[in-house]
C-alpha cells in the first residue's frame, strides 16, 4: 500500500461573515471547507483548482498550519502526527513573497538552511545551486527593495525550495511571473520535486498548469472536493499538440463553468 503523507480527515472551517449587515449580531457563519476528506500519498504532485472564493487558500493554510480547523483534523506521516501548528517539514509558498528587507538576496535563500543549522559550507552549496536555478547570480548582494516584483517573487520561490521541505504547499506562486520564466520554473519545480523526492501541494488558477504538472488534479467548489482526477499521460507528453492533454484541459473546464453558474 502506497504511504499516506498527509490525510485529510472530515475537516470543517467557517469564516464569521459581518457583510451582509451592520450589526454584530448580523454576523453570519459562512463554511469555507466543508467535510472535505483527502488523501495524499508520498511523493505525489497535486495541483488544486477551483474558482475564486471556493477556499483553496484556506486548504493550504490549514495544511500549513497556520490555522486551526473548526472541525476534523490532518494528519501527515501515515496518520502518526496530527498538524497543530507550523512546521519546518511543511515549506510554503505563497502567491506574494515576504522577503526580509534588511537581508540581501543570498541572506534570504539562505535564511532557511541557517535556522536548521546547516553548516557554513553546506549553506554555501544550497544558496549557490537555488540562486543560480533563479538567475540571479548578479543580484546576490542585492536588496528586495532594488529587485522587480518578478525577480523578489524567483527569490521567495529560491527560499522555499532551500529548506527542502518534506511537503511543500504552492499558493499560485507562478501567477505573477511572465510566461518564459513561468515554464521555465514549472521545468525545475518538477526537478526538485523529483530530486528531494518531496509531496507537493500547489494551487493555481490555470488549468493548463495543472494538467503539465500534476499526478493528480483536484477540483474543489465551496469547501469541498468535486473532483479527484489522475493524470494519465507522461510528463513529457504534455503539450498542446497532445489531443490527450487537451481532453484533460477541457474536462477541468467544464467542471469548473458548471461550478460557476
Ligand atoms: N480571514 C478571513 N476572514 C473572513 N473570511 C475569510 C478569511 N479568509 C478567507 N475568507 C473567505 O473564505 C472564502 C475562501 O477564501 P480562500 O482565500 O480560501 O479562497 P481561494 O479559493 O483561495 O480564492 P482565490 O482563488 O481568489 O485565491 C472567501 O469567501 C473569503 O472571503
Ligand atoms: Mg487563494
């Protein structure tokens, strides 16, 4: 049997909604995940769609820890730890980069590594080999502030993948990114994924870049899952001269249209 890394069990969030009216007690309760249950294996590649507003971000957050569930729980390990809390294993990328200011590109890739006590020569060798998958071995002395949003968001990318997290959660970190370097991350996301043998959870907007990336596809609509769909066809394969990939692409389309009306 295929090991669980991260088991999503009946689990419920709800958001406190004072929109609709002035007064305190018109704050209404709104379920943002409701009973979703899902199972990740290790090492698997999930991508996960579903329009605006359906709670992809409050998956992840969960995930990551930095929220508490309402109801239900996740596991991770084979059921063995139950999340209560952020962790080092869990790495998480999100769609806007909060980068240190007052550290320099090399200081920031670095940061992870620091903390978990790696060595001087072993930081060296990680800062090196992200800095230059990024391109931006000029800019390694430099600032945030003197990057574009485009440069500072490869940076915050280069962070994350330096931790070599067992888990890596992705909230749309390509959607800001111009389409040459956005295929050129997805290449090495794929290659780190492989490499450190990590389990990836990444959520984005574009159908396309989930059906190039993932094993597996899920689609949610308001809290929970509407669809949980492999991907068949091999990584090399997918392109749009692959009748295959488009069958894919249109079936993730339709779900979510449907979704939408
Ligand atoms: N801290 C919060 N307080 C109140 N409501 C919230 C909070 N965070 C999210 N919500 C609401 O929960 C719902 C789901 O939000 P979430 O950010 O998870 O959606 P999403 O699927 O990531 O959307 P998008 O694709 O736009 O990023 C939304 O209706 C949002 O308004
Ligand atoms: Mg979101």
């Amino acid at each position: 049997m295929a090991y669980v890394k991260i088991e999503i069990k009946n689990l419920s969030k709800h958001y406190e909604d004072t929109s609709k009216g002035k007064r305190k007690r018109d704050v209404v309760e709104k379920k943002v995940i409701d009973d979703l249950n899902l199972k990740i294996y290790a090492n698997e590649f999930i991508c996960v769609l579903g329009h605006s507003g359906c709670g992809k971000s409050t998956l992840l957050n969960l995930i990551a820890g930095y929220i508490k569930p309402d109801e239900g729980e996740i596991l991770v390990n084979e059921g063995k730890t139950k999340i209560t809390g952020p962790s080092r294993e869990r790495g998480v990328v999100f769609q806007e980069h909060a980068l240190f200011p007052w550290y320099t590109v090399e200081q920031n890739i670095g940061f992870g590594p620091k903390v978990a006590r790696k060595n001087k020569d072993e930081i060296k060798e990680i800062v090196d080999k992200y800095i230059s998958m990024i391109g931006l071995e000029e800019f390694r002395k430099s600032y945030p502030d003197q990057l574009s949003g485009g440069m500072k968001q490869r940076v915050g990318i280069a962070r994350a993948f330096a931790n070599e997290a067992d888990i890596l959660l992705m909230d749309e970190p390509f959607s800001a990114l111009d389409e040459f370097t956005r295929a050129n991350m997805q290449k090495e996301l794929l290659g780190i994924w492989k490499n450190n043998k990590s389990t990836v959870v990444f959520i984005t907007h574009s159908i396309e870049e989930a059906v190039i990336l993932a094993d597996r596809v899920i689609v949610m609509g308001e809290g929970h899952v509407l669809t949980d769909t492999g991907i068949d066809v091999n990584r090399e394969e997918r392109t749009v001269e692959n009748p295959k990939f488009l069958e894919y692409v249109n079936f993730f389309k339709e779900f979510i249209q449907d979704d939408n009306k």
